[in-house]
C-alpha cells in the first residue's frame, strides 16, 4: 500500500516523505479556502528586525484541540509543518513546539527575507493568520564632505553630509558645537534602500576656528551614530597696545614712556610695526620689536602712536593716543621773621590717575595757597603790632622828660626836675 505512487510531501518540502499525499491534498485544498483575517483562534504579531539580526515568528493557539499548525513564507512554502522543517533553510530553527504554539527563529536576516509569513491552524473551518517582517537596513557609511578644507573669516562655505544605502530613509541633523543648525536635505531611491544628503551653508567667524561640525543619523536601525569635521578658519590679526611704564594714569613731562603691541591671528603674525599718525615719529622714539620707548617726554611728543600687524589674511591696527602733562610742582616754604621761623610745606601730590589725579592736584593746589594767604596775614599782623608797641615805649619817654623843657641850662632842668619831684612829694605829703 505504501508504493501506490506516494507523494514528495507537503508543498516547497523538496524531498520526499511516505504517506504524505493525503496531507499535501489537505494543505492545497486548506490554502485554497482558508480566510485571512485576525482568526478566531489565532495570535501571532508583527516582526521589526535590523539586517543581520535574529527573527523571531510566532504562531500561537489561544484554544488548543490539538489541530495542526504550520508555517508558510511569503511564496506560501511551507517552513514548519508541526515539528518539520520540508523547507532546506537551515537559517530557520525550531524554538518552541507544542499543541499551543509553533516558535520559529530566522537568523542573519536580509531584505530578501522581508514579507507576510502565514500561521494555518488545521481546524474546522481551518485558519489562517500572517505576520509580517520588517527588516531595517542602518546607513553603511556616513560621511562629511567639506567644500574647503580652510576657509577666511566672513566666507560662506558649504558642507554636505551623505548617508548611504538605508532603509528607511535617514534623517540628518547638524550641529555645530552644541548648537543645532538646520540643513536641507535629498532623498535617492536604489531598489529599496534609500540614500540621503544634507547640505550645510554656514558663514565662518574667527570664533569657529577649532570648533567641531557634526553630522547626526536619526534612524530606528542605529543609535548615536555621526561623524564630525573640526573648522579651519583664518583670519587677520587681532591687535592690543598696553602701557608698561607709567603702569597707570598720567604721562608727565620728564617721565619715560614704554608700550607694547601684541597680535593673534592665523596665521600668526610676522610684520608688525610702529607709526605716528598724520606726523612723523620723534627722533628720541626706540623701536625694538613689539616695543616703542620714549626716555624723556615732552609736549612735543603729543599725538596717536599706532600699531599695525599683518598676516596672509589682511592688516589690523590699534591706537594709543598720548598727552604729555605739566611735571609735578612742589609749593616752596614761606619766609621767616626775625623772630619766629615757620615753614609750612606744602607738596601738590601726583596722582598719576588720569582726570582723578588732575582733579586731586587742583585740590592740593588750593589748599596750599589757602595756607600760604594764611601765613602771609599773620606776618602782616606781626609787623602791625611790632609798630605799635614801638611807638608807645616813645610816647613813654617823652613824657617822663616833660620838666626840663623850659629850663633855661642843663643844670637848671635837672633842679627844675628834681625839684618837681619834691614838690609833687610834697604835695602828696600834704594832702596825706
């Protein structure tokens, strides 16, 4: 009985198993009349795979009675017939089986594996359900391309960001730093993969020297993946000028001067030097270098010193505008009597603090003449009452002599004067 031309099994089985015909003139006749839907009995669920990953399919009963389940590709092949591969892919493993569920597992999956798959359940009416794979395809190279490797400060260049061969499509997003900028991208279709290119149009600064610019993927297949290219920028030098002597506020008559002139840029750099505007630089005026002295200021000296740099980029200056001061003054001591010597001095402080300083010596100036008027009262008054006292000792004497005036001769005044002043003991004696 076995030999009455039995069939090579259940269909895509590729080789013959006895006794399978009845079953094999089930499945056709099952595949032809089974509906498609969710099934009353039937569960399964949607697969999302990366390429090159493991899938897995499951066919599950929610009610088992012990009825076949089998698995079908999409070309409706059979994969698993309860526990039987009749399918020579050994990509396709056995899981789990059991009257409640068939588990099947699909390793190192590509896009040709992507599709419906088909539970059936042998029951009466039979059932079918499918489940579908999905494979994601990551971008298989992400790369930056830069429109100059160098650019000058002020230019516009332009960036483009490729991710190839994806599936979806990639989205890109740029950064700069830790900013987000916005690009434009294409999409380009290959058969189903997918290639995308943003385009980047940013402005350099100097700032941007340095600074990386990131191409990010945002894609269900990758994670964090994105390259990046560092900015190159030129630009021409940056200039400064500082005093180094006086080290702050006035520049004064007689007093030296030194500055210097530093300059960055890229390239660094190497010409720089030193000029007076809308006039000739003093003769007295060193060099050297980054440096510009003067030893011995004067007035002649007042103008804008400036400082100029140049690279391969351009030229870039910066100014010192100077203005000689009086030199300090010192207020001399008053002069002295005959009797009493006193010395008030009285110094004008230099600040060297620019206008607080001049303002400063304006005070000290005032309060010094203050003083000097001050001084100059009380010797007034001294010589005032020098005179006075002179001419009331005077007054004295000549009194005192009054007696003698009418005397005839010297002797005769001395007895006038004697005898005067008997009498004016006399008197007194007589009144007492």
């Amino acid at each position: 009985m076995a030999g009455r031309g039995q069939p090579s099994g259940p269909a895509g089985s590729g080789g013959g198993a006895p006794g399978l015909l009845p079953l094999l003139l089930l499945l056709l006749s099952a595949a032809a009349i089974i509906p498609r839907g969710d099934g009353q009995n039937l569960v399964t669920e949607d697969v999302t795979v990366v390429e090159g990953d493991v899938a897995t399919i499951s066919c599950r009963v929610k009610n088992s009675d012990d009825s076949v389940i089998q698995l079908l590709n999409p070309n409706r092949q059979t994969i698993y017939f309860r526990d039987f591969r009749p399918l020579k892919d050994s990509r396709f493993q056995l899981v789990n089986f059991s009257n409640s569920e068939l588990r099947v597992s699909l390793t190192n999956v590509s896009i040709s594996d992507e599709g419906r798959y088909f539970c059936q359940l042998y029951t009466d009416p039979p059932q079918e359900i499918y489940t579908t794979i999905t494979v994601l395809v990551p971008p298989r190279n992400l790369v930056i391309d830069i429109e100059k490797e160098t650019a000058v400060e002020g230019e516009e260049i332009e960036l483009n960001c490729t991710a190839m061969a994806s599936r979806p499509a990639t989205t890109i997003r740029w950064f700069k730093g830790n900013k987000e900028l916005t690009g434009k991208s294409e999409v380009e279709r290959w058969s189903d993969m997918y290639t995308v290119t943003s385009q980047l149009l940013l402005k350099v600064g100097r700032e941007d020297d340095g600074v990386p610019v990131i191409c990010l993927v945002d894609h269900p297949a990758v994670k964090d993946l994105q390259t990046q290219r560092y900015l190159e920028v030129m630009y021409k030098p940056q200039v400064r000028v500082s005093q180094n002597y006086p080290l702050q506020g006035l520049t004064r008559e007689g007093e030296p001067l030194e500055l210097t002139c530093t300059a960055f840029g890229k390239p660094q750099p190497t010409d720089m030097r030193w000029l007076r505007v809308d006039d000739e630089m003093p003769q007295h005026v060193v060099v050297s270098g980054s440096n510009l002295l003067i030893s011995n200021l004067n007035k002649t000296d007042n103008g804008t010193y400036r400082c100029e740099a140049s690279n391969a980029v351009g030229k870039s200056h910066a100014d010192y505008m100077l203005f000689v001061y009086d030199p300090p003054t010192t207020i001399p001591p008053p002069t002295t009597t005959t009797t009493t010597t006193t010395t008030i001095p009285t110094t004008i402080t230099d600040s060297r603090a620019g206008e607080e300083g001049a303002i400063r010596s304006v005070d000290h100036a005032v309060v010094g003449g203050v003083v000097a008027v001050v001084v100059f009262a009380m010797l007034c008054l001294l010589i005032i009452l020098g005179r006075y006292f002179a001419r009331h000792k005077g007054t004295y004497f000549t009194h005192e002599a009054k007696g003698a005036d009418d005397a005839a001769d010297a002797d005769t005044a001395i007895i006038n004067a004697e005898g005067g002043q008997n009498n004016s003991e006399e008197k007194k004696e007589y009144f007492i």
